[in-house]
C-alpha cells in the first residue's frame, strides 16, 4: 500500500534513483536535489515500504500563485493513480491560491488535463538551462 508524506529531508540516493528512473537529468545532481528538497515550499512524497516512488514538489509566494515544479512517479508505479494522488494533494494544500502553475512536456498535457489544468492561450514555457530533460 502506497503511503504518503509531507517532508523536506531525503537521502541522495533514494532522490537519485527515483529521477534517474524517469531519466531526469536532475537526478546526475543528488547533492543539488537534496538543497533544492529543503528549500520548496511544498513537497509530497509517496512511498512503498521503505521505497521512495513518487513526489511532487512546489514552490509559492505565499497568497496567490503556486508553481508545481516536479511531479515524477517510477515507471513501474505508473498508472496507479500516484501522481493524481499528489496533484490532488497539492491542489488541496493551495485551494485558497489564485493560480497554481505547471509546465508541461507535451505527451504529458492529457495527465494534466485530466488534473483539471488548462494549457494558457498565447503562452510558451521559456528555460535558461543546463539539464537535458
């Protein structure tokens, strides 16, 4: 059984595995991970046992927009409702939130879609980027 948690603290190697496993080049950068974990605003996790499966993380200004930075789920835990699961969370924790924001890769829109987000009329995502993925 799937359990969820609202925590910050991770270990490297559990972050690695689990953004390596969806071949996220964030997942080369443990070390970077880790900060980055204890510094968004909200971060849910979803865990099998002892495994880290999932996790969804946000960042916020404190009143009226929410930006949804990650959201990743191991392949082979896929399609079992995780990732909606912590988008619902999320959509729970920023109910009061004038917008919540995510960008989405392309053959992710209908997921996103299906979570209730609308892709914006005259609107593109924009990097400064180093990673690949």
């Amino acid at each position: 059984m799937i359990q969820y948690r609202e925590i910050h603290e991770f270990d490297q190697k559990e972050l690695q595995d689990l953004f390596l496993s969806v071949e996220w080049s964030s997942g080369h950068f443990p070390e970077k991970l880790v900060v980055a974990m204890r510094n968004f605003s909200t971060v849910y996790s979803a865990w099998d046992g002892d495994k880290l499966v999932g996790m969804i993380c946000a960042m916020d200004d404190g009143i009226m927009n929410a930006y949804i930075h990650y959201l990743l789920v191991r392949p082979e835990y896929q399609d079992q409702a995780i990732g909606r699961r912590l988008v619902e969370m999320t959509r729970d924790h920023y109910k009061d939130y004038l917008r919540i924001v995510v960008v989405a890769y392309d053959d992710e829109m209908h997921f996103y879609e299906h979570c209730g987000f609308k892709k914006a009329d005259g609107a593109s995502a924009m990097f400064i980027t180093e990673l690949w993925t």
